[in-house]
C-alpha cells in the first residue's frame, strides 16, 4: 500500500525538493504541503488517519516544529515523524527536543542546492521514511561486509522472548542471508565484588527509548555504563546534558581519558569511536578518529571489540531499537571470549527492528525484552552497590 507523506516547510525550494524525491519512490505520494506548523495542525487535526508520516521543519514562523509536536502529543496523536531541518545541524538542543516529542530521527538540510538534488540526499531521505515506517528499503544497498560466522545453529544460545506477535518488517540494509551463529560462552554468575560493565549501542529511535532505560537506572548502580548512540558530533551532548536532568544515575558526555566509576553513564561522543582501555588499576575511555566503519562513527562494534581485551569479570550488553547491524560483530567476538549476558530490545517497542534482530539470529541473546522492562533486568543482573 502506497504510504501519504505530508511535508512542513516554510521554504518553498525545499517543498519542491521533497515532492521531487517523494514521487520518485513507489512506496510513497506526496499527500500534503503546508507552510508552516499552523497549517500542519489544522490538516492533521481534520483528520488524524489520513498520513503515514510527517517530514517536519523546525524553524518556521507562525507555529514552528516543536511547537506542533507539543500540541499534536497534547492531543493525543502520534505520527511517525521524520525532522529535516537547517536548524537540525546547530540547534541540537531543539532537535533533541524533537525526538522527546516522538520524532524518530533527523536529517539536516544541505547546504547547497545542489546538495539537495544529490543521490546521497535522497537516498538517506527515503532510508529515514522506509525506516520510520518499517518499509523495505530499496534505496539502501546492502552494508559491505554480512555478518558471518563458522559455527551452526545448533550451538544458539536460548533466548527469551517476550511480544512475538508484531507486524513490523525489517528494513532492506539490516536484512542479511545465511546468518551464522557465535560459538559463545554461557553466561555464569559472578560475585558481588566482581568487575562488571553495561554496554549499550542503540540508533534510529535511540534518543526517545533512552528516556526508559536511563531515568530507571539506580544512583548506585554497581557498574558504569559506557553507550555508543548514533549521533552526529555537537548532539550527543545536548543528548547527554538531558539524560542527565531526567535521570538518578549521573549521564555524561564521554570525554577523552575519563576515568570510568560505577553509578555514571558515558555517551559515546559523536564523530569518534569510543574505546576503553587498562589504565594500571583504571578502566580509561579513548577517543579513537580511525574512519567510519559501514558509515557509523561512532560504531558501537568498535566499542564492544576494545572490551575484548580487559579483564571485567561480567560485561552486561543492551541493544536497542537502530538500523543495520551495528554491535553484532562486537558482542559476537565478545561472548565467544568473555562473560558476557546480552539483552535485545523486542520487535514491538522497536521504531526500527534493526539492529536488535541481528544480534539475536547471531545467537548471542540471553533475553529479548519490551523497552520498559529493560532498565530492570539491567538492574538485577549488576545489584547495586
């Protein structure tokens, strides 16, 4: 079934871009323009059934982006909405702002004009919509490398699954054939004192599934957190600054040589990979400018592989809701080596059933839960201290 697009811009250039790329893609027609989030409200309002998904400028007069998000969530609607902002490059705040509202992710606007009638803009524009709607994604062409392994189905891990029944599709880049399983080690139980870490790699939907994972978390959570969020660089502070102010754990933008302690969440810095390092007696974050790997820096497989060679006793991983595949090659190799107890996001709490359904067809999954229970099984697996 053809997918309604609206569309809310003040700028009339970008409005033609938009209906240019939209009636260039099958799945999608462009149903409605408006000019301003004003306009965008009465049309929605009218009638709340008649869009798929909404593509949403921030910066515009009479009722901006924000704004309509606040008054639609007043309302009680909820559409898949997809930010594509000028405002979204330096204006981090306002588009976190955005995602707490429901927006699922965000594209900037490019600076040229003849950015915007570039392949790389259309293609991520119609990536964005496919994901936000769990559409197959035919303008995506398969990551480079598919996730394979030497062992067979018979060495899975049991999984517990929770919410089987949903309807979401996953999207075209995320899908690879012939995916094999990690030979990984049980899980055992360790000792109160023991050395223990939580993981966490999430993307598209990230920011707002954050908000019921980290808010739940203990002041005293026996662990630190380090968290590899897919974010341009200069958002995941504000992303970070927020966390903080919702949340009893203390959340901090990770900072080169930052001495991890339990009780603190560190957010990967956008732009860099995140490692950590034995430093003496002191687990060291490091900021690592090697390139991007299958586009992503930070890359939450970078992370999860510097882990590899430290000597944590228990090292508790979370993936949630993202596209692509990020994080199953790191906690592949991970658990094949190290104590490791891995928790996937479900299918039905997920914008995008990406990245927590390819960990789990690698095998490597302990539980598969429901975002909101989650920050819970966190906290019975590391105690508190």
């Amino acid at each position: 079934m053809i997918k309604k697009v609206l569309a809310i811009d003040d700028s009339a250039l970008m409005r033609r871009v938009l209906s240019d790329i939209i009636a260039s893609d099958e799945r999608f027609v462009l149903e409605d323009i408006a000019v301003n989030g004003l306009e965008a409200y009465d049309l929605i309002v009218s009638n709340p059934s008649k869009y798929d998904i909404i593509i949403l400028d921030i910066n515009m007069p009479r009722m901006n982006g924000i704004e309509l998000l606040e008054r639609l969530s007043a309302k009680g609607i909820k559409k898949p909405t997809l930010v594509v902002s000028t405002i979204a490059r330096e204006g981090a705040d306002e588009t976190i702002r955005c995602l707490e509202l429901g927006a699922f992710d965000f594209l900037t606007k490019p600076d040229s004009f003849m950015e915007t009638k570039s392949v790389r803009f259309r293609d991520r524009l119609l990536s964005l919509l496919a994901a936000g709607l769990s559409l197959p994604d035919s303008a995506v062409k398969e990551l480079p490398s598919k996730v394979t392994r030497e062992v067979t189905k018979e060495t899975k891990a049991p999984v517990k699954e929770t919410h089987e029944n949903s309807s979401k599709v996953l999207s075209g880049p995320m899908s690879y054939s012939n995916i094999s399983v990690f030979n990984r080690k049980p899980h055992t139980t360790v000792s109160k004192n023991a050395k223990r870490l939580v993981a966490i790699a999430s993307s598209t939907g990230g920011p707002k599934a954050l908000q019921q994972v980290l808010p739940l978390l203990p002041p005293n959570l026996a662990a630190p957190v380090v968290l590899v969020q897919h974010m341009p660089e200069n958002f995941t502070g504000s992303l970070a600054t927020r966390m903080d102010e919702l949340s009893k754990i203390n959340v901090k933008e990770a900072q080169d040589g930052d001495i991890l302690k339990k009780g603190w969440v560190y957010i990967a810095k956008g732009g860099r990979h995140l490692r950590i390092e034995k430093k003496g007696t002191e687990y060291v974050l490091v900021f690592d400018n090697s390139p991007a790997r299958n586009g992503l820096r930070p890359c939450a497989d970078i992370m999860y592989e510097s882990i590899k060679e430290l000597d944590f006793d228990e090292i508790t991983c979370v993936v949630l809701t993202g596209m692509g595949s990020d994080g199953t090659r790191g906690i592949g190799a991970l658990s094949t080596e190290k104590n490791t107890y891995v928790i996937a996001q479900d299918e039905a709490t997920s914008t995008v059933y990406g990245m927590p359904r390819m960990v789990k067809e690698a095998g490597v999954t302990d539980e598969v839960l429901p975002l909101g229970e989650i920050a819970a099984a966190i906290t019975k697996i590391v105690g508190t201290c």
